[in-house]
C-alpha cells in the first residue's frame, strides 16, 4: 500500500437501507480506513450509518423531502442563511435543489479545513461547490454511479400529460449543472463499462477520462442460506430504491399476475410504494394487494434473510448503471432473473441468471416460471452467482482500487 491518505467523502443523501448511496459511503469508507486511510464523511439528510472509525460530519439541509411529509413547508424558525432560501425558492418552483446546496454547504464547511485533507470525493452530488473546493487547490474527484439524465428521460417518455412533462423537465433541471462540474473536475469514476459509456453520451465526458471501478459486497455477511434452510418456493423478491418508471416495478407486478393465474406466488419489495405513484395504481388494477408485500427499507441482516429464503430475484429495470441488489443476491446463491437494461448483462453475466428484454411482461413472466419450476436451474444458478461475486465484486476490491486512482489523480497533480 502507497501512503495514508486525508479523504473527505462526501455524499448529498446517504439512505442507510436499501438505498445504494447510502450502502456505498459506508462500505467505502469502512474498508478505506481498514486499509490505513483517514476517511471522514460528510453527508446531508437522510444520514448514513458509518463503521466504527469513521467519522460523520453532518451537513444539515431543510430536509424537505423527509418521509412521512415530503415537500412540507419549513417553519420560519428554520431559515438560517442563503442556501436555505435557495432550497426552498428551488422547490417551490418545481426544481430539486439538494445536489447543488449540499455542494454549497460542504464547501463552506471544508475550505477552512483545506490543509486536513488531501483529496475530496464526491459521491454523485456533482454541485457547483465543488469547483470551489477545487479552485482553493483541493484535488476533487467524484462517483458517477449513472447519468440522472437517463432517470429523466424515462420518466418523460413515461409521462401521460404536458403539465408532467414540464413539470420532470424542472425537476432534472439540476442535470445541466451535473455535466458542466463533471467535465471539470479532477477525475470521475463509474462503477461499470456501461456507464460509462452513457457518461461520455449523456454528460460530455469523454469515456478515457473516467475510471472503471466495480461496487461490491461482503461475502461474509451475504451468503448462502445455512444447510438445510429451504426456500419458500413460490416467494419472489425485488429490491427496489424507488417507485419510478426506471425500476420496471409495473412490468414485474403485471408478470405476477400472470403468475398468479397458475401458481400462488408472492412478492416481496423491499421498498415502498409512492402514494399515487404507479405501483400502488397497478396494485388495484391487477387486484394483487393480497399477493404482495412491500417491507419498506430493512437493515441489512433482514435483508440478508429474505434473500436466503427467496426461490428468486427479480431486477425488471429499465436501466441500471450497475445494480448492488444483483451481486447481493448472487452472493446469497439466490437465482436472478434480470433484464438486458444497462449494466445488468455486464454485472451478473451468462450463468447466474436467466435475461429478458426490458419492458417484455411475457418474456419476464416465463423466466420467473422457468425459475420456479425447476429447483435443479435455480441451484445451478445460484452457484454460479456466487462464484461470480467472489472473483469480481468484494469491497475491498473496490476500496483498493479507489486508493490506487488517488494515488494516480494526486500523482497527475504534482
């Protein structure tokens, strides 16, 4: 190993559970300081859970998206500056603010800390603050785990009124200022050849300027169910960040139906469903409330139990710029059935699961029937998964080939 390096890591949101933000700040930074690095992390609302050893610096917003009231009206009292102003004026005209004040916030509080560290890593905010922390001589470089603008795009082609349209176009308006920082900073990481190639297409970057570097997990803590643990064979599972069009959620609920005209199968997400939103609608159209089951975020250990007990994953998406729920389940030698969206075909490969065209309800419906009639494939491709995760996708991996690029960043800078 190369010197011990000062990194601030910083990230605008860090759901803890089922959120790979989240996921990936604390492994990150876990295995970063197991292998002799000072990390400090510096996130805005929700806050990560961090290892012992690393520390939090907290990066206070409005919150204003905070569940169980979302888009709520801060009180008076709670206005303590500018940036403040900013966030709120930003979405009370539709816009969403949090990666371009969280990198205001976060600069304000490292600038006076310049000589603590000795690069900056930003975690896909991708905020005009950074080029400040930049310009006052801090080496910064970022994670881009895809481009939002993919995000954008489908939910546009998805959208059924010009009011949403328009409305979706504000919202993502922040994109814009994600391509200009991307494009200036030091240096940029992606998490697969894919996304790669959609940084160069969508963001401007060209693709020999970002670094490929693989997220993973601990095989310790995801792995096979014990001996002798069955699985429920008629149980499916989905793990899902959010209830948008991007994930496929609709299309894997319509598969169940179908599924259901012969089998008495049930779903689990691990998620929520969005009031309103088109899971909860495809729920009363399909009549599926009884046969499906949305646990909300879990910890990790629940996670790793459903994981075991689940006859098969589903990952329906319609994009995915890498997908950590892939290699968990690969690791717990549970079968996958996935899409060819995105990185999906690079990251779980030819044999540790069955491929079907994103978006084709038929071709979904029949791989996880496939899956679930023959315990003999559902074995074959777990062993397979879980081979593949233990040549590929650990996080020391992952934290070691991160520490290489700063090394070759910090080099490039002297």
């Amino acid at each position: 190993m190369g010197r011990s390096l000062r990194i601030a890591l910083l990230s605008y949101r860090s759901k803890p559970h089922s959120g790979g933000q989240g996921i990936y700040v604390r492994a990150l930074s876990r295995e970063l300081a197991e292998l002799g690095h000072r990390v400090e992390v510096l996130s805005g609302q929700p806050y990560p859970e961090l290892d012992a050893g690393v520390p939090l610096t907290r990066v206070p917003s409005l919150d204003l998206y905070r569940e169980p009231d979302p888009f709520r009206t801060p009180r008076p009292s709670e206005f303590r500056d500018s940036i403040d102003v900013l966030e709120w004026a930003t979405m009370c005209t539709a816009g969403f603010p949090e990666p371009l004040t969280f990198s205001l916030r976060a600069a304000r509080m490292l600038l006076p800390r310049a000589a603590d560290f000795d690069l900056v890593h930003d975690n896909q905010s991708l905020g005009h603050g950074l080029l400040r922390l930049q310009k006052a001589g801090l080496p910064t470089v970022a994670t881009v785990h895809h481009p939002i603008a993919i995000d954008r795009d489908l939910e546009l082609a998805a959208a059924q009124s010009v009011r949403r349209r328009i409305t979706l176009r504000r919202w993502y308006a922040f994109t814009r200022m994600q391509s200009r920082v991307a494009a200036r900073l030091d240096g940029l990481t992606t998490v697969s050849e894919n996304s790669r190639r959609d940084i160069d297409t969508h963001m401007g970057v060209p693709a020999q300027r970002i670094e490929v570097i693989p997220v993973g997990i601990d095989p310790a803590e995801f792995r096979p169910p014990p001996d002798g643990q069955p699985r429920d064979p008629d149980s499916i599972l989905v793990i899902t960040s959010a209830d948008v069009p991007l994930k496929g959620l609709v299309h894997l609920l319509e598969a169940v139906a179908k599924l259901r005209t012969e089998r008495s199968v049930r779903l689990t997400v691990v998620g929520t469903a969005r009031p309103g939103g088109p899971a909860e609608a495809a729920l009363e159209r399909l009549a599926l409330r009884d046969a499906v089951r949305f646990t909300g975020p879990v910890p990790e250990a629940e996670l790793v139990d459903l994981l075991q007990r689940a006859a098969v994953v589903a990952i329906p998406s319609l994009y995915e710029g890498f997908s950590l729920p892939a290699v968990e389940a690969m690791a717990c030698a549970t079968p996958l059935v996935t899409t060819d969206a995105g990185a999906l075909p690079e990251v779980v490969g030819t044999e540790a699961g069955l491929r079907v065209r994103a978006g084709d309800v038929g071709e979904l419906t029949a791989a996880l029937q496939q899956v679930l009639d023959s315990p003999a494939l559902a074995e074959r491709l777990g062993r397979a998964g879980r081979r593949r995760v233990l040549d590929r996708y650990t996080w020391r991996s992952t934290a070691q080939r991160t520490a290489d690029w700063y090394a070759e960043i910090l080099e490039k800078k002297c």
